[in-house]
C-alpha cells in the first residue's frame, strides 16, 4: 500500500516551510504598517504592537549585552537540525508527531531568522485581559506552541505509547 503524502517528511519539511514563510510575512507587513510601539486594538483583549525582543521568550536575557543572539541562534541551529532528523525519522508512522515537529521548525527558524538578520525577534500579538498583559508573540511563537501542546498530547494519550509504558512496566 502507497505512502499517504502526509506519511512523508518532505510533506512535512514544506509545511514547516510554509510557517516560515507566514510569519515572516506578517513580520513584514507590521513592520511596514506600524511604527515602534505603535498599537492598533481589535477588542478590549486583543491588539498588535509594534515590539523587538533580543531575549528568549519572556524577553530572558534581552539585557545581556549582546552574547545573547548568538547563543539562542546556535540553540535554535542545534534544535533545528535535531527536529530534522526526528521528522524524518516519525514522519512514516506517526503523523500526529510529525505535525507538531513541523510546527515547532518552522516557528523556531521563523524566529531564528529574526535572531540572525535583524538581531532581535519581532513581536507583535498581544493579549491581555484588563491591565495584565501576556508578553507580545508572534506567529512563530503561535506556531511553537500548538507544536508543542500537540506533542505532549499525543505523547501522553496516543494509544502506542500508552501499549509501550503498560510492556515495559
């Protein structure tokens, strides 16, 4: 029987692929439309602003002088490369794995090219409910995170791995 397509992890490369491509575009069309700061509000929880985070997530390190860019780039490299070879390795059989892997790589090279070119990842969605702000993200960020939650998910109630933990027990 014939491989479905998203059985293939060049199916899943292009789906990272396309997460890059997403996020630098709106990047882009922020940039282009919004100056620093500025802040357009959709409703009373929701806005875009304009913001640069040269730290990790939360802004930590955004401080560190400097160092900092470098070391999230070559952790974004290494990660990257690793994510590559697991994709490959499940994109076959298991696919919801694969999703969320390539939802992880493409958020993570979204943000690694902001990292490396502009020396800081641009941010824009906020989200707060009266006066408590949730830090700005971006599509990259979105993207990491539902790769993220699919994959504990899946780790935690897929029915292969709860047959591998009840024969190894």
């Amino acid at each position: 029987m014939p491989l479905k397509m998203y059985q293939k992890a060049w199916f899943w490369y292009a789906t990272a692929l396309i997460i890059l491509l997403l996020d630098q575009a709106s990047k882009h069309a922020i940039e282009a439309a919004f100056e620093y700061g500025e802040t357009k509000v959709f409703t009373s929880f929701f806005n875009f602003t304009l913001a640069y985070n040269p730290g990790a997530a939360f802004s930590f390190l955004a401080g560190a002088g400097g160092w900092q860019r470098w070391f999230f780039a070559v952790i974004a490299v290494v990660a990257s490369v690793l994510l590559t070879v697991w994709i490959a390795r499940t994109a076959a059989h298991k696919p919801r794995e694969a999703f969320a892997l390539a939802f992880i790589l493409g958020g993570a090279l979204g943000n690694l090219y902001d990292r490396i070119v502009l020396g800081h990842v641009v941010d824009f969605i906020v989200v707060h409910y009266q006066d408590n702000y949730w830090p700005a993200f971006n599509l990259a960020d979105s993207a990491i995170s539902l790769g993220a939650a699919v994959l504990i998910i899946d780790m935690l109630f897929s029915k292969e791995n709860s047959k591998e933990s009840k024969t190894n027990a």
